[in-house]
C-alpha cells in the first residue's frame, strides 16, 4: 500500500481555506490518498463529504475515521450542531475535520494545488461528446510504451471524478492523460482550472447532453473551454472533420493542430477488417489495431496526435496502436454460435448512427439482429433524435430490430412510417420497456449464425443480454416479432 504523504494539513488547509478542527492529541501529519465512498477508506485517506440529492456524505463521516480516514473535508454549516460531536468522533480515531463552505470546492482546490507539486508533468486533456475514454486509453498506450504515463481510472473524469483522478499523479510520473466530462454549464472551465492542460484535445462535438445544454452550439462553447487556461505556449488539437472546428480552432491563446484524415501526413490509408478492426498504415509500415469501425480509426488518429505532441517516437505509436484491447461495452466483439457487437455504454444520436453504419458495414453471411436502448439525456430533442434512429433502421441492413426504453416508442413509430411508405425492406420490430420481456423475445428468435448489436445508454444496461445471447441458441428457423 503507497503511504506517501499526498498533502499535508497545512497544505490542504491553505489550498482550501479551511479551519483545521480536531480533539486529538496526535493529529495525522497528512494525507495518503482521497475518496468520496467511505467503503472505500484507507488508513490515512482523506474523506470528502460530499452533499448528493440521495445521500449526504456526512452521514458516513463517522464510518470513515472508523476505517482510519486522517482527515475529512466537512461543510461548516452542513454540520451545525453535530460539530462537535463528529469532532469528538475524530478525535478517538486520532483524526480531523477539515471544514469548509463547499466540499467539492475544496476537493476541487485541493486537486489543482497537488498537481502544482509536479511542474514538469505534461497535463493532457481530452473532451468531447464521444471517444473521450477511448482516446485517453490508446494515446495512454502509445505514450506509455516510452513515458512514465498516469490516467484517470475508468470514466473518473467529471467535477468530482478529474480532482480524484488527479490525485493518482506521483513524482515518477512523466505525462499524465485525463479526460474531462461535463453536464453543465460552467462545468469545463472549472476542470481546465484544475488540470490546466499543456495540450488539450476535442474529439467531436454531437448532441450528448443536450438536454440539459440546449443546442449544439453551447455544447461546442462549453467543450471549447478546455482551453480556457491556455497562455500562449499550449497546443489545441482539434479534430478537422468536425462541423465545428473552425470555431474550436477561433481565438486560441496557443498553437492550434488539426488532426484527421487527410490532416496527418504520417497516417497514409487503413484497410478495414470488419469485426477484426483494421490494418493502418503508419509512416510506411502496416500497423493491425483491433478496434472496428471509422470512428475507431477517428479515435485513432486523435489519439496519435496526442502522442506527436508529448512527442514520442514512430514506433511507440505503432506498438500502442497494435496493443489496444475494447473496453468493456465499447466496440467489443464477442464470438460465438452468435457474435455479439456490445458496443452500449453509452449512447447519443451520432454514436448510435456510427455503430449502425458500422455493423451494415460488416460483411455478414447471417441474419443481423440490432437491440437500440433508450438515448438519455437528450430533453425536448429526445423525441426527433429518436425518431431520426427509427428511419435510419429503416433503412438499415437489419433482418429484425429489438427496441427497448420508454425513450425509444417514438423511434418504433418513425420505423413502422418508414416501413409503410416502402422505404423499409425489412419491418420487423419489437418493442419492449421490460428486461425480463426482451430476453424471452430474443432467446426465443436468435439462432447461430446470426450478428447481434447492442446499443443504448448507460441507464439501459443492455450488457444484461449477453447471457443470453451467448448460450446455445434456438435451432429452430426464428419468426419475426411484430410490433406490440
């Protein structure tokens, strides 16, 4: 277990403006790492207390130093009259609170003033509406392969996410590559402030999270404030093909390169491989890259333009390429009497059109069976988003389309349009907003042979399908469902 001392008490207080509040007659010296999730605590970790719509973090403080948090950070007026009672508490575990006007403020503060122990680090971060993990883990791969490389763990890359994650950087540590999320106004600029990135990189800009957003044109603004902390030396890397990237690329105080297709002389073609990924051409040599599909390729180039810019040499770029695995519900493919493309941790309107290109794209002698979950987050464009997949199905190369999700009922209906005007070939659908229904309905129609993809948001956890989609499927010639 690492006990280097992450942060003084001092050190978190002034970073903080916090008043240090203990009863112990040894308090800790400092902390050893930093966690919302009182499951979670090490001995030595300092604890957030975060205040949520569900819970309150405060209410696990006590639970915390029982599990030998040093210190927790604590809202002063959150607390009121159980104070000194949890002071009490910390003080019998030899702990204390660290109280503050706002926790994820001081998360926040403390996060940007510990990356400042580590001037010499190359501060990456990535955004965009789609690719952001992605990217993060095969630039990590490339540069890894000759710098000392640390990352955001998983997805940890939101207002609390990046300040957690940064707190992963050690003295060793070369290059550190985050990717940044928001679902709000304001959002990025607070995550620039923390990171300040030396480079920093847009991978597109589509329509996830506008409904909460409203248009494109504020997710761009927003988005583009990952370089809101750039002082004339750092590098924008802005992707070419994007509808957006003139204005990405306005008023930069910074080097602006774009990336891309047609953009990077040392990318000379790709022979696509369907399910297998593809085979690029990098400065004159054959690289294989196993994740499938354009925006994979996209992804890749993005990805690479990171690296030149660390730099890193050729080779690391080809052996990162070669070496990148799917993550799990990202573009995986899994073979069987049925092959599964899971590509459904997430989903918007432009990732859910990709992967329908993609898997009418494959060459494919079997029947192809897609599964669309509900696009979330989409507010009052949820229902023309939706309609706009309805149509694209309709067209699609699929043999029989499973829909699941309230969200998607007015997908169904642009479908069953489409079909009845004769734009569709092929108008078998099924409609379902239980779990339990679809399984039943697609046990009971898939059979070996047969290519399945699952696409929808997180919240529809269409993973849950694997399962039964892996076993022995039915032997029996399947009947098409109809609408129900």
């Amino acid at each position: 277990m690492d006990d280097t001392i992450l942060m003084t008490l001092e050190e978190l207080a002034a970073a903080s403006g916090a008043e240090i509040i203990s009863s112990s007659q040894y308090p800790p010296r400092g902390i050893t790492s930093v966690c919302i999730d009182s499951r979670e605590v090490r001995p030595g970790a300092l604890f957030v207390a975060l205040e949520g719509s569900v819970q309150d973090g405060h209410s696990f403080a006590a639970q915390a130093f029982e599990a030998g948090a040093a210190a927790a950070f604590v809202c002063r007026d959150a607390l009121n009259s159980s104070l000194y009672k949890l002071r009490e508490t910390a003080g019998r575990f030899g702990a204390v609170l660290l109280a503050v006007p706002d926790t994820l403020r001081a998360l926040q503060d403390a996060a940007r003033v510990y990356l400042e122990k580590f001037p010499g680090l190359v501060r990456i971060g990535i955004t965009g509406s789609s690719g952001k993990t992605t990217v993060k883990e095969i630039a990590a791969a490339m540069v890894g392969t000759e710098r000392k490389t640390v990352m955001n763990p998983g997805n940890l890359n939101s207002e609390t996410g990046l300040p957690l994650a940064v707190f992963s950087v050690r003295d060793f540590h070369e290059v550190g590559i985050f990717e940044m999320g928001m679902n709000r106004f304001g959002e990025m600029e607070e995550l620039a402030a923390i990171l300040k990135p030396r480079i920093a990189l847009i991978t597109n800009i589509g329509t996830a999270h506008i409904g909460i957003l409203g248009t494109k044109d504020a997710i761009a603004k927003e988005k583009k404030s990952v370089f809101s902390q750039f002082s004339g030396t750092e590098t924008a890397l802005i992707p070419a093909y994007d509808e957006y990237a003139q204005y990405l690329a306005e008023d930069i105080d910074g080097k602006v390169v774009y990336f891309g297709p047609g953009e990077m002389r040392e990318f000379q073609g790709a022979t696509d491989l369907g399910l297998q990924g593809m085979e690029m051409i990098w400065e004159g040599s054959p690289v294989r890259f196993g994740l499938p599909g354009q925006y994979n390729l996209l992804n890749a180039l993005a990805a690479a333009a990171i690296a030149r810019e660390v730099p890193v040499s050729a080779e690391a770029i080809r052996r990162g390429l070669e070496s990148v695995r799917p993550l799990f519900g990202r573009s995986e493919i899994i073979s069987g009497p049925v092959t599964i493309i899971r590509d459904c941790y997430n989903a918007n309107p432009e990732a859910v059109l990709e992967a329908l290109s993609f898997a009418d794209s494959v060459p494919w002698k079997g029947r192809r069976i897609y599964v669309i979950g509900s696009m979330l987050e989409l507010g009052d464009y949820s229902v023309p988003a939706h309609e706009k997949i309805g149509e694209a199905l309709a067209s699609s190369g699929a043999d029989a389309v499973y829909f699941f999700g309230e969200e998607t009922g007015p997908a169904v209906e642009a479908f069953r349009r489409s079909a009845v005007s004769g734009q569709a070939e092929k108008a078998a659908v099924f409609y379902s907003g239980d779990m339990d229904e679809l399984s039943r309905m697609l046990k009971g129609y898939v059979r070996e042979g047969d290519l399945v993809l699952l696409k929808g948001s997180r919240g529809t956890a269409l993973e849950r399908l694997t399962d039964v989609l892996s076993l022995s499927p039915a032997e029996q010639k399947g009947a098409c469902p109809s609408v129900s």
